[in-house]
C-alpha cells in the first residue's frame, strides 16, 4: 500500500484552493487576461528564472541577458508553425508589465539551460474504464519543480474563440500545458533528456498545442510536430479510453499503448530506441524507482477511484525523491525541487481535482470545465 502517515518538515500548507482564472477570446487577449489577473505571479516566476540561471552560472556561463538571446533564436520556429501561441504569450507579457523576451526565456527555460538545474521528478500515471469502479477514465499527475514557484500555481478555465474550451493547471507565466479539453482528450507531460536537442519549437509550445486537438491522432501528430527543439513524454487520454505515452525528443519518437489500461511514466525513456540517446541515465535513478514504484501500486487495483489515485500520489517511499517529493533542507540548491501542485483529470466527468503543494499535507479542490 502507499505510505502517507509520515511528519515532513518543511512542508508548505495552502488554507486555500489554487486561483481560478477563466480566460475568453482572441489568443492575445487570453494572455492579457492571464497577465492582468495573476501580474504578480508572472512576474515572480519570471525573477525566479533569472535567479535559476545566475544559480547555474558555473555550470552554463550564462547571464539572464544571455539567456534572452539565446532564447530569441526559438521563436522564429514557434512564430511560424503556431503563431496564436506566440500571441498568448505576447498577451501574459503585455497584461504582467512584462517583455516578451522575458516570456519566451521562462518558457524556453528547459532548452536553454538543459539539464544543469537538475529537474527530473514528475509522475504521471492513468488507468481507462476497465480498471476504475465507476467505469470512468482517470489522470493523475505530480507536478514537481522548485519550491520558489508553489505559490504561483493557478487554475485556467478557457474558452477560445477558435479552440476547444479547456481546463489547464499552470504556474507563473508558462503555457498551460497540462489539462484536458471539450473534446475529451488530456495531456500529462514529463520531462525527458534526449542528446538531440536543438534550436526549434520550444516543447512548451508543442504541448500548448495538444490541448488544442480534437482528435486523438490530431494531438499524437502535435506531439510529433516537424522542428520542435527537443521533447517530453506527452502521456495522452481519450474519454473511449485509450492511453498513450508518446516519448519524443527533437528527432525521434516512439509510441507506448495503454492496452491493459494502465499507463505510467515519469522522467527516463521507457522505449528501446530512445534509450539509445538518453544523456546520463545514472542520473535518472530516482526516476526509474519513482516509476516503479508508481506502476507496482497501480497495477495492484483494477478498481481505482479518485481515492485511490490520490493515495499513490501521497507516497513518500525513497523520501525525499518520492511521488510525493519533498524539499528537504540542505540539498543542493539546484536539486531541490518538490511537489509544488497535484491534480487528478476525471476525463469522463470532465471534471479535475487539485491540491496546492503537497499532496500529503493539502486538500484537493474541484474544478469543472464550463460549457
């Protein structure tokens, strides 16, 4: 059984519900709605980034301002395939007060500076409508990352004019990315580390796009977009219940099937071929017990519940990088990240479930997406 009855310290407690901010309209007027209502957290995860890269300095010799220009060389790929995405960003960047420069660096982070800030723990898994009690096709998904951006975690409620209306979980001024939309179709991602990246579409924006689709095959191919600049595992859902994993990096890919309805990934390649160009696996270590761990308990039960999915999410085996990962004091300041938000997707209810922070020491809340 997952293990939850232990005291943490340093373990933040949110006596609130994340923010909910429902956003209409015109891609640029979405991110202006974004930028207005939640400035001061845009604006807080953007100098958390600068402080990221001054942190790295030893090891990226690079200042913000370089950051920037390096960052300018992706937006020519994103302006071309996904303008309207570019535009959402101009928005947020116009509504914080903010430059667009300094959007596309915080969401090109992971590009830029690669591996040096250590990010590696995220868990996702989902199980469809043969291994739940109520027949329903569940998410569940730890978002980890440093603790500085915990209180920057809000809700998105949108309603494009030429998109599916969807229901995001995101922080500061990143693209919502993970989430579900109208068309009964949901993203989990994970980061992964390919040895082929390279200048092209940030992976942000690919996974922004997804969220976008209408089709299941509509959102594989966004995945699998031409040019994109590196990859994540984009774990797919689908209301009739099929499951993938699809492991990308900025050249390769390769298809995972949920055929038994369970589905877990985390942050090391699961495929043969992509392990081939995974960068220092020893480094993945944590990753590989935390999938483990993750699939041993979930495929323990073939009748899931939200419940049950919290309490996996809850699980602190191999503390502190643990599902429920925890910033403990005295670590590396670049390896210190933790569950900053959690949420459970009911894909059939069109309904999702968030806790702020932790999930050991934090209430879920409820959210629905809105017609």
């Amino acid at each position: 059984m997952a293990l939850k009855e232990i005291s943490i310290p340093n373990t933040k407690v949110h006596n609130a519900p994340p923010p909910l901010v429902e956003i209409y309209g015109t891609h640029r007027e979405m991110g202006r709605q974004i930028g207005e209502a939640r400035r001061e957290q845009v604006r807080h995860s953007v100098e958390n980034a600068r402080l990221l890269i001054a942190a790295a300095y030893d090891t990226l010799e690079l200042t913000w301002e370089g950051a920037q220009i390096q960052s300018r060389k992706y937006l020519p790929f994103a302006e071309e395939r996904y303008p309207q995405y570019v535009d959402e960003l101009r928005g947020i960047a116009e509504g914080a007060g903010l430059t667009l420069d300094e959007l596309v660096t915080l969401n090109a982070m992971e590009a830029v500076a690669g591996d040096a800030l250590h990010l590696t723990r995220c868990t996702s898994f989902a199980v469809n409508e043969t291994r739940t009690a109520d027949g329903h096709v569940l998410l569940s998904h730890n978002e980890d990352w440093v603790p500085e951006d915990e209180d920057d975690v809000y809700v998105i409620s949108a309603k494009p004019a030429e998109e599916p209306p969807f229901l995001a979980v995101t922080y500061g001024g990143l693209l919502p990315n993970v989430g579900f939309n109208a068309f009964g179709i949901a993203q989990l991602i994970d980061s992964v580390y390919p040895t082929d990246s390279r200048i092209g579409i940030p992976r942000l924006v690919a996974a922004r796009a997804v969220l976008a689709s209408k089709r299941l095959s509509g959102a594989i191919g966004r995945c699998l977009i031409p040019h994109r600049d590196s990859g994540y595992n984009h774990l797919l859902a689908h209301e009739s219940g099929e499951l993938y994993s699809i492991e990308t990096s900025a050249r390769q890919f390769e298809f995972h099937h949920g055929t038994d309805g369970y589905m877990v990934h985390t942050n090391h390649y699961l495929g043969t071929e992509m392990k081939r160009i995974e960068k220092d696996p020893h480094e993945l270590i944590s990753s590989n017990v935390r999938y483990n761990r993750a699939n041993r308990l979930l495929r323990q039960n073939s009748t899931h519940t939200i419940k049950t999915l919290q309490a996996i999410q809850k699980d602190h085996v191999n503390l502190p990088n643990s599902i429920c990962n925890h910033n403990i004091e005295g670590i590396d300041p670049l390896d210190r990240e933790s569950t900053i938000c959690a949420f459970i997707i009911d894909l059939t209810t069109r309904e999702m479930r968030v806790t702020w922070g932790n999930p050991c020491q934090n209430m879920y809340h409820t959210y629905h997406l809105g017609e």
